[in-house]
C-alpha cells in the first residue's frame, strides 16, 4: 500500500472514530456521567407599549406581495427582547389613506406573531383584546407578516439581533432572501 492509501485509510479511521464517539454521545450517557442537561423553559418577558408612532419617522417596507396597501414600519418601536421577540409597530395605510396600527410581537423559533395593541384615532393605544400567538403562514389573509418575518425580523427562524442591521434592510428594501429588487414585486 502506497503512502498515499495509507493516509486516506487512516483518515477514513479517523473519521469513523470521530463518528461513532458522537453517535454514542447523548443525553441519557450525559445524564449517566452525572451531567444534567437542562432545557430552559421559554418565558416572554413583560412588554410595554412604545410611544404612538409618528408619521415622518415611518419606513414604507418592501415586502414582497403585491398589495393595494403600503406597509410601514416605526423605527423608535423596534426592540429585539431578551426573549427572542421582535416588538414593532406596524401601520398599514389602504389606497384612500386610512390606517390600521399595530404594536405587534414576532416570536422567531415558533413562527408566531401576537397583536399586544392597537392604535385609535386619537393617537392612543388600545390594548389587544386577545393578545394570543397564532401561527403565521404565507397563505394568509395578510401575506406581508411573511414577508417582514421571514426576511426582515426572524431569517431562519432567529432574530436578527442586530436592530441597526434590520433597520437599515427595511430602508434599503433588503430583506434576507429577497427574491426582488424594491419597486419589482413589492408594493
């Protein structure tokens, strides 16, 4: 055997060594070896409710479904929690200019959204009257959660922990896996 087959069946060893000690590592061998594995136990931490969102501060987003509505994010509102939620309020603005405004969560890892509040006309928040998770899916009445979900606040299911990095995204209409160039496909 040439020196050459024999570096390649050592390293073939190797590897099924390497292999077969990560097969046989577990939990239960953990737990054997007197190491407890400890699964947290995932707890949303109290939210407040940001200042009423002013309208020069607003980024019009680029989500990627067409819409009649145009879509705004509060920059001032924006917060990644220590719990892995995304808090922002969101305000959509139909064709004859009324608004809907929302303070919203985004729990990344489960790929939930929950309304904490709703905006009133007097510039005032009203708190949600069933503020619970509920699943959200691109087949949906309101497609563009999806979008700002899956491309601007939660890619790959964790929040993008940088605000400053998802700000500028939402200005520049460049969100994670973007299929389009702002003005193409977005509204």
């Amino acid at each position: 055997m040439g020196s050459g087959a024999t570096t390649a069946v050592r390293a073939g060893c190797l590897a099924l060594a390497l292999w077969s000690a990560h097969a046989a590592w577990s939990p239960a061998l953990a737990q054997e070896l007197g190491q407890e594995f400890e699964q947290q136990e995932w707890k949303e931490q109290a939210t407040h409710l940001p200042a009423f969102p002013v309208p020069q501060d607003l980024i019009r987003t680029h989500v990627g479904v067409p819409n009649s509505f145009e879509f705004f994010v509060d920059p001032k509102s924006l917060d990644v929690g220590t719990d892995g939620i995304v808090r922002v309020t969101i305000v959509a603005r139909s064709p004859a200019g009324a608004e809907n405004v929302t303070f919203e969560g985004f729990h990344c890892s489960a790929r939930e959204r929950k309304i904490y509040a709703v905006g009133r006309s007097d510039k005032t928040w009203a708190q949600a009257r069933n503020p619970n998770w509920s699943k959200i899916t691109g087949n949906q009445r309101n497609p563009y959660l999806a979008d700002l979900n899956d491309h601007y606040f939660c890619p790959e299911f964790a929040p993008t922990r940088d605000k400053n990095q998802m700000l500028v995204n939402l200005r520049e209409g460049k969100g994670e896996g973007m299929q389009y160039a702002p003005g193409q496909g977005g509204p």
